[in-house]
C-alpha cells in the first residue's frame, strides 16, 4: 500500500479504519467493485474531510 500511494496517504487511510471500523473486504466488494483501491482510498479521505468540515 505505501509503494502504491505513499506513506502520507496510506497513514491517512489506516487512521480512517481504525476510526470507522467496518469489513471494508464486503464493502468493496459489494459497493466499489468497479473502483481501484487508489480510488476507494482517495473517495474514503474526501468523505471524512467533509464531515470534518460540517462538525
């Protein structure tokens, strides 16, 4: 995962986990089967950024 996007955005990514803890396998494959982790990855960041935002 760091080689593919790089330790920022993968520190980014495991701190989403571990504050919204989900089966993100199942969610993958039934909701982003179509998308790269790079995309789930970048569309997981924009969404906490927006609830960041409205709190």
């Amino acid at each position: 995962m760091i080689q593919e996007m790089g330790l920022t955005v993968t520190e980014n990514f495991i701190s989403l986990v571990i504050k919204n803890p989900v089966d993100h396998t199942k969610l993958r494959e039934n909701l982003f089967s179509d998308n790269s982790i790079s995309e789930m990855s970048f569309d997981a960041m924009n969404h906490r950024a927006k609830e960041m935002t409205n709190n």
